[in-house]
C-alpha cells in the first residue's frame, strides 16, 4: 500500500510550493527509482526516467486533486516513462537492422565515403545551425552520451531544461536534414549511434 500525502502537502505544491514539492519527492523518490530500477536495469537512464516523471509531476500541478493520492500518478507516469524508453530503444535497434539490411548489398566504397561526407558535414552545418544552449545540449546528449541530469548539473541548469533543449534541437534538424533531402532514417542513424 503507498503512503497517502497530506491534502495540504498536494495544495502547497499544486499553487507552486517548491518546498512542498521537495518533500513528495524525498517522500517517492526512492520507491519510484526503484520501479524503474526494475524495468530499466541502468541507473543513469532509470534516474532520467525519475527525473522525467518528477518533472511531469511540476509541470502538471496545477491539474492536481487534493483528495487524490499522488503515488499511482506519479507511479503511471514513471512506467509510462519506462514503456516510452524501451520503445524508443526498439525503434532504434529496427532503425540499425533496417540501415545494415539496406547498406548491405553494396559495396562501391567511393560513392559511399563521398555520401558519407556529404551526410557529414550537413549534420555539422545543422549543428552549429542551433543556437549556442541547444548545441552544446545536443553535442553532450548524443556524441558524449551524458544523461540529462548530467547534462544538467554540468550546464547549471534544471533537467527539464535540457529536455525542452533537446526537443527544440531535434525539431530544428529534423527541418534542415528535410530542406537537403535527407532520408529521416539516415537522420535517425547520425542522431542515435
């Protein structure tokens, strides 16, 4: 059974108590690690996923019920968050296979060093495209391979930050690969691997 949080504790967090809001997570915390812990089985992305749900949690206050218990929303949304990351990894494990299966056949190394510096230096172009915050975002999330709670500790900025960082920057290449003609699967084999 979970601990019910006081109706007063939900009504100081939902008008934007950030102290109301430390004490649910200190309260959850570690239950929900652990969950995720379960499902995910690598501390760096089941802490993102925490993170996430938490985030979700202040971003969504406002929609609280005080007579509603808090656990099972916050609950839901970190499972959801897990569902989301083990989808993600299908789809980039689908995207590799598909890359590997479509590459195989051929075998002019020319054309393909040539496509692969073209491919190369209009990613480099799209990155600097990006402004200063969302580039250096990026560049830390996928060529370093840092978290976004590292991320976010480096830059001295808030997790949900760095989402809204990565989400603006992914959408932004997204629009420049399509303006050079480039394959959104090609996109998602420089973007993940």
């Amino acid at each position: 059974m979970f601990t019910r949080v006081a109706p007063e504790l939900i009504a100081r967090l939902r008008d934007g108590e950030e102290s109301a809001f430390r004490a649910i997570y200190e309260q959850f915390h570690g239950r929900i690690y652990r969950l995720v812990f379960s499902l995910v089985k690598e501390p760096a992305k089941t802490e993102e996923v925490v993170q996430e749900a938490f985030v979700a949690l202040w971003l969504h206050r406002g929609n609280l019920n005080i007579e509603q218990p808090l656990y099972p929303l916050i609950y839901l949304t970190a499972k959801r968050l897990a569902i989301d990351h083990f989808r993600k990894k299908l789809l980039e494990m689908n995207a590799k296979e598909q890359v590997i299966n479509q590459t195989a056949p051929y075998s002019n190394e020319t054309e393909e060093t040539i496509f692969l510096a073209d491919l190369n230096r209009i990613t480099d172009e799209s990155i600097k495209s990006l402004p200063a915050q969302q580039q250096t975002v990026f560049i830390l999330s996928r060529r370093e391979g840092l978290s976004y709670d590292e991320i976010a500790q480096q830059l001295r900025i808030s997790p949900n930050t760095v989402r809204n960082h990565m989400v603006s920057a992914l959408k932004a290449l997204r629009l420049h690969f399509s303006r050079h003609g480039v394959m959104i699967w090609w996109l998602s084999v420089l973007l993940f691997f």
